[in-house]
C-alpha cells in the first residue's frame, strides 16, 4: 500500500510543507479567516473615518459661516439651544404626528 502512493508525496519535506501551510491555514492564532476579518473591520473603519472627516470639514464650514454672521449666529442659537432675549417668552409648539 505504501508503493501505491507517488514517491514525491511521500517526500519529508512535502509532508512538511503540507503540515505547516495547514497549521498556518486553520490553527494559527493569525489564521486565514482571522486576517480575512481584520481587513474586514479595517476596511470597515477607513469608510468611517472618511465619513467623520467628512462630517468635521461640514462643521467647520457652518462654524466659520456662523462667527462671520451675527443675525445667523443668534437665530442658530435661538432654534437649537432655545435661547431668549431677558423680555421675551419661548413657546415651543409640537406637533402632533399620527
């Protein structure tokens, strides 16, 4: 039985090479299916940064827009911070969604 299989897979150094390239494949802490989801998140991560950079150059064009505008400036922090002059009252009106 040992005759009929071929002598170069029989060899030392294939039968080695074999073992390791599935050590390597399947059981080694940096695996094929480990590497394969790492460069899943990191490809994950780079489209959130370039969305969060996206989202920091759109607050900062806004921020720049709202120092160089006092009329806008008040009337963002009136909507969004519900701020008021000392004589007024704020009457917040909700409406009612069905």
């Amino acid at each position: 039985m040992y005759r009929r299989i071929p002598k170069f897979f029989r060899n030392f150094y294939f039968i080695t090479s074999f073992l390791f390239l599935i050590w390597m494949l399947f059981f080694d802490s940096n695996d094929f299916i480990t590497q394969y989801q790492m460069n899943k998140t990191l490809s994950n991560l780079e489209e959130e940064k370039e969305h969060y950079l996206e989202k920091m150059e759109e607050v900062q064009q806004d921020r720049k827009e709202l120092m160089s505008n006092a009329e806008l400036l008040e009337k963002f922090a009136r909507e969004k911070y519900l701020m008021k002059r000392p004589n007024e009252d704020v009457f917040i009106i909700v409406t009612k969604e069905e």
